[in-house]
C-alpha cells in the first residue's frame, strides 16, 4: 500500500513528471505497443485512494483465507473418500458386498 506515498495527488493520479502524451504508432518488433525510457516520466497512472487500497487488501485477505479453509476441507475429503475406498474394496473381497 505504500507505493504510492509521497507521489500521489488530490486527483488520484500518479504523476511521474509533468503529464504528456505518448508517441502514438510506436510498434516494438514483436508488435505489441512500445513506450521509451524518455517517454515514462509523462505517464500518468491512475490508482486508487489509500483508504479504497486498504478496503481492497482486506478483501483480498478475507477471500484468501477462505481458500486456505476450503482447500483444507477439499484434504479432509480426499482422505474420506480414500478411506471409503479402501472400507469398500475390503468388504467387495470378502464377500461383505
């Protein structure tokens, strides 16, 4: 979250230098749009506030967390179903079925 800091403006725009434009038509050989070194302190990148960054990182936590808990609940009944298998071929081979 601190990334940011001490560059952001009141408008919400990280302001490398003074705002520009870049050179439009400038193709890099692989074909994808090609922006030089020079050019880079014109670029403006908006971003969210500090409070919506904040808002945004709980989000993500919270939604991280909850994976965690599934993907450990997804464990647990990989080793049941294992289980059950294992329970089910005994009694098939000995005649339990």
């Amino acid at each position: 979250m601190g990334l940011a800091a001490g560059w952001a403006s009141s408008s919400g725009v990280l302001n490398l230098s003074m705002p520009g434009t870049i050179a439009p038509g400038t193709i890099a050989p692989h074909g994808t749009l090609k922006i030089d070194s020079y050019e880079l302190p014109k670029v403006m990148i908006p971003f969210p506030s500090l409070k919506e960054q904040r808002r945004i990182v709980a989000a993500i936590d919270s939604i991280a967390e909850e994976t965690r808990r599934i993907a450990a609940i997804y464990v647990q009944k990989l080793a049941a179903l294992d289980e059950l298998k294992k329970s089910l071929l005994h009694q098939a081979f000995s005649g339990r079925l």
